[in-house]
C-alpha cells in the first residue's frame, strides 16, 4: 500500500540568506529553496536557518532560502509542487518521497562518527515504568506519524514484544497518542508529565535541559536506523544540485565544522548512498507504508 503524502505545505517560517561576501551571482540561477523540519524548537531553528542560508548562497552563488514545515510529509508536498528544491528529513521519509516523487538522495549526516543512530522510549526517572509492558493504557508522544525514530521504529519494538499487533493496531494498547511535531516536543511533553512517555531520536533527551535530562531513562532501544539524509526534487538542476553538494561537503572542514550547529548538529556528511536505505525499505514494506 503506498500513502500519498498529499498534506499541503504550510509554511511557518522563511528566511532568505541574502549576505554575499564578493561572489557574484550566477544569472541564469534562481533562488535555492530549502525545507527545514520542525524537529527542534522553531524559533531557534529560524535563527539557525539564517546562519546557513546566508554561508550557502556565499558558497554556491545563488541567493538560498530557507524555511520550516509543518512536518515531513509538508516537506515532501513543497518539493513534489516545486515550492522547494531539497529537504532535510529522516530515513523513512525518503524512502516514502522516494517512491512518491523519485526524491534523489544527496547526503548523509554522521552522527558520533557513524553512519546510523536508534529511537528509543524514553519515560520519567520517577514514574515507576519500567519495561513496555507496562506503558499499557498511558499516553505516548511520538514525533511524527512518519519519522523513522521518532514513531516507526520504536513503535516495532512494542509489535516485537507482542504488545501491538501493528501501527494501525497501536491504539488497542496504548491510552493515547499524540504526535508532537517533533524530537524536542515530544521528549518536552514526557519530561513535564503530559504524557507517560516519548518515542524519538537516541539523541533526543540532549534537546532537553540539563535537569531534564537527568530525570528522564530509556528503556527500549529500537534497531540501528540509517541517519538523517539531504534529498533533491528530481528536477533541480544537475550543475545547481552539484554546488550544494560541494558547498555542504565543505562544512566537514575544520575552518567550517561550527557551522554544523545551524543544520541539526552532526558530526558532518558524507555523500548518500542509495543501498543503505534498503533496511529502512523493508521496514515501510514490512508496516504497509510501501
């Protein structure tokens, strides 16, 4: 079964990166548009957003924007309408903008010097819960309805333990659940006992303050997941797409690397390699996503 990823794009913030420190603009370009999605808060994230836009179009030559989605699936309505030409966004909805839109894979992010990371649930120190059995009948926040670690996968490890029979089943089991819009919101929402517990990133609980930080556990850790990948709308243009590439690729230089910061924090990129999504694949195919 393949979803449509209709959700129209609603774009909440948009900032244009219009410093140029001498380079010319090429004439025969237009502007560079880019998704954001919402995985942190989006006013920070807006500042973060004019900080790498204004480095990119000194990089590449052309004037580069940038804005902030709903969530993943807006993300992959603005690069289907043109109303952006690359996105940052999870494995799986790659995978499923992919075989939407022929979605082309540019970059990979490295996180702690590996390629892949894992979602996990994560519940108040204090709260008595202990194993997945017993989130039976509490509230959960996950980060989005198709985010790889942030619902999809540590979704799984309820279904491997016997606990859901699947997503469409997930409801039997839990109280409720709520898709917070993403990492940071939903690990917000468990950390201030909205819900009982939050499915995100491994990485997730850093979003949190330091006292947040040491009152929240995980006790389930899903499989390794592929990291975060850059994709392309499959008619960017081939010379404009290679600029990007090369202009990212240079934030893995020294002189360069604190500008990481401004792009969700990796370690750095590497270019993508189409096959080592196949297991994020199987997983949609596995779930009726594909």
């Amino acid at each position: 079964m393949s979803i449509r990823l209709t959700r129209r794009a609603a774009l909440i913030i948009s900032v244009a990166g219009a410093a140029f420190s001498g380079t010319q603009l090429a004439a025969q370009e237009d502007v560079l548009r880019l998704a954001f999605i919402p995985q942190e808060n989006p006013e920070k994230l807006l500042g973060d957003i004019a900080a790498i836009t204004g480095w990119l179009a000194d990089q590449i030559g052309v004037p580069v924007e940038g804005f902030v989605t709903i969530d993943h699936a807006a993300a992959v309505e603005a690069l289907r309408n043109g109303d952006a030409d690359i996105s940052f966004m999870g494995a799986l909805p790659f995978v499923l903008a992919e075989a939407e839109i022929d979605a082309v894979p540019l970059l990979s992010e490295v996180y702690r010097g590996a390629p892949s990371y894992t979602g996990r649930i994560f519940v108040r120190r204090d709260s008595g819960i202990e194993t997945l059995a017993d989130l039976g009948g509490k509230d959960i926040a996950f980060a989005d309805p198709i985010s790889e670690s942030g619902y999809l996968y540590p979704l799984a490890e309820f279904v491997e333990a016997g606990l859901v029979a699947g997503p469409g089943e997930a409801e039997a089991f839990f109280g409720r659940i709520f898709f917070a819009g993403g990492y940071q919101q939903a690990m917000q929402a468990m950390a201030e006992g909205l819900v009982d517990a939050a499915g995100a990133s491994q990485y997730a609980d850093l979003l949190l303050t330091p006292q947040q930080q040491a009152e929240v556990v995980w006790i389930a850790e899903s499989e390794p997941i592929p990291s975060h990948v850059v994709i392309a709308r499959p008619g960017l243009g081939a010379d404009l797409r290679s600029r990007f590439v090369d202009a990212m690729m240079r934030l893995n230089e020294a002189g360069n690397r604190g500008l990481l910061r401004y792009l969700y924090g990796p370690d750095g990129y590497v270019r993508a390699d189409p096959a080592a999504y196949d297991g994020v694949r199987d997983m949609a195919r596995r779930y009726g996503l594909l």
